[in-house]
C-alpha cells in the first residue's frame, strides 16, 4: 500500500483511502497525495477541502481513484 502512494505523489493520481478515525470509525476519502513518510500520509483531502494527514497505521485500504461512468 505503501508503494501505491508514493507512485500517486509522483503521479499526481487521485487516491481513494478507506481509514479508521481516532474514535475508532471507518471513514472514505479522496485525496491527492503530497508526502508519504514512516509514519504518516500528507495530502489534500477533496472532501474536506483543505491539506490534512493520516497515520498510515490507521489507513485500511488504498486504491488509485477512478470516476464512476455517469448513467444516462
């Protein structure tokens, strides 16, 4: 999951993220990666609108974001 991120930093790939919050919920997000390090992820979070960071510990799930074809 690791190297998935860092290739979205280089790339500039949105990223879904499935996490669990402090208070122990299971929280989605889209997000665009800036910085991964040992123990965290800084990135910009779409839904919130604003820079945040994420324990890498607590991320349960990672995958390149891809748009839903929209119905007719």
């Amino acid at each position: 999951m690791k190297g998935l991120l860092q290739r979205a930093a280089q790339s500039k790939e949105k990223v879904q993220i499935v996490y669990l919050t402090d208070e122990g919920k299971m929280s989605q997000r889209y997000v665009s990666v800036i910085k991964v390090n040992e123990t965290h992820l800084v990135c910009y979070c779409h839904y919130k609108k604003q820079r945040r960071m994420f324990k890498l510990e607590n991320i349960l799930a990672a995958d390149v974001y891809r748009k839903r074809a929209k119905a007719f």
